[in-house]
C-alpha cells in the first residue's frame, strides 16, 4: 500500500517538441489528478523525453524533469524505455503529449495501489470509431486495438526488473506486445470501470502538428462528408430539382 512521503508516481511523456500547447495541457492534468488525490508535491514525477529537439518543459507544482534525447523517431518506443531507466515511482504511467489524465485518474489508482497492473477506460471518441476503450466483451481483454498505454497504471519493478522495460523497439505494434508481456507476468491485474484518461484530446491545439495516425484519420472523415455533401447535391430532372436520399 502507498505511504506518505514515498515517489508513489512516475508519469513518462514522450514528445517530438511539435506540440507545445496539446503537452502543456498534458502536464496541467496530471497537476489536476495529483491535487484531486490530494497527493504531496514529491509523490508524483513527470518525465518528458523530447525526441531530437531542445524543447521546454512546462511548469507544474509536481517534479519534472525534461531530456533532450537524441532523435528515436520511433513513435517513442526508445524515448519512453530512456525515461524508464531514471523512473523513481512505484507506479508507472504511459501518457503521449497529445492526451490526458482525468482527474479521477490517480486517486482511483491509489485504491487499488496493491495491484502490479491497474486497466481503466479510455475516452477515444475524438480519435476512433469505439468511444471507449478497452472494449469489455468475450474477447481478450488484451488484443491488438483494444487497450492501449493510456489505460494503463503498472508497478515499475513488473516493468522495469522483470519485463526488462519498453521493448520491441522499431514495431509499429510495440504497444500491444508490451502491455501483452506485462499482462502475463503481472501477479495480479485489476480491472476498473471508470474512464481515466482522454485520448487525442490535445491533438487541435496545436498547427501543423497532427500525428500521421491522425492526419489519416481526418482525411478519411474529410473523404466521407465529401462523399455525404455530393450525394446531397440536387439534380436537375424534367426541370424538378431531387435530392439524392
């Protein structure tokens, strides 16, 4: 169980420095879940590895401690197996620079501290077609585009002392076979309801500054109301004017 004065928390924030306002507000919500938990000052870090760039950690009441760290452009695989090693929280969390906490997120995780693996939910509804995810059905919980880093609190010596960190470096699917190795060797797994994060919430803050993931995403969504717009244009026939249903 947690106990005052201990780094209960080490919060790991990979960033290509593109993003400055969507990581500002990244860092403002774990400030926010770490007051709502009513947790002091050193028991909660933010590590930020910036990938190739000299970038500017933003203030925050908690530690943080930013790198400048050679280019990975590796969707932050290397980045975030670098912060793991310099980590001092019992509990590790995996937040991008374009997401967010909620602000129940770390005082749900400290009632269930006892847990190596805490699994919440995740608002995606601003990235994907499920508004939520994991997805909780017949299938495995942990399978590829059902959980993500996101939905994750893990203790750092699963991690770290018996998975060896971050790895399957240069896998566009790391995320998966990691959460997937952690998931089997973790001794004990908790799985809660509530939503603990928001993904892509910051992915408008900034210009110019989309993912390639979401630059593809509004493409389609732009291609499909195209399409919508089209067939609701109307069209002359024996000079009434119809509009396809």
């Amino acid at each position: 169980m947690a106990r005052d004065g201990d780094r209960l928390f080490s919060v790991i924030i990979p960033s290509a420095g593109r993003r400055p306002k969507a990581l500002n507000q990244a860092v403002t919500s774990v400030q926010r879940a770490a007051d709502f938990a009513g947790l002091d000052r050193d028991q909660v870090e933010i590590l930020i590895g910036f990938d190739g760039v000299k970038g500017r950690a933003p203030a925050c009441a908690h530690p943080v401690l930013a790198f400048n760290l050679p280019e990975d452009n590796d969707w932050g695989n290397g980045i975030r197996n670098t912060l793991l090693k310099v980590a001092a929280g019992d509990k590790v969390l995996f937040l991008d620079d374009d997401n967010t906490l909620k602000p129940v997120a770390l005082h749900l995780y400290l009632r269930h501290f006892d847990a190596e693996m805490i699994v919440g939910r995740i608002d995606t509804q601003l990235a994907f077609d499920k508004p939520y995810l994991p997805v909780q059905d017949s299938g495995s919980l942990v399978r590829p585009g059902n959980i993500d880093p996101l939905c994750l609190c893990v203790s750092r010596r699963l991690v770290v002392e018996r998975c060896g960190g971050w790895g399957f470096a240069g896998r566009y699917e790391a995320d998966y076979l990691n959460i997937l190795k952690w998931y089997r060797r973790a001794q004990s797994v908790t799985v809660i309801e509530e939503v603990v994060g928001v993904y892509d919430s910051g992915r408008s803050l900034d210009n110019n500054a989309l993912s390639r993931r979401q630059q593809t995403l509004l493409d389609r969504l732009a291609a499909e109301r195209g399409a919508r717009l089209s067939a609701r244009t109307p069209i002359k026939v024996g000079g009434a004017s119809l509009t396809l249903a």
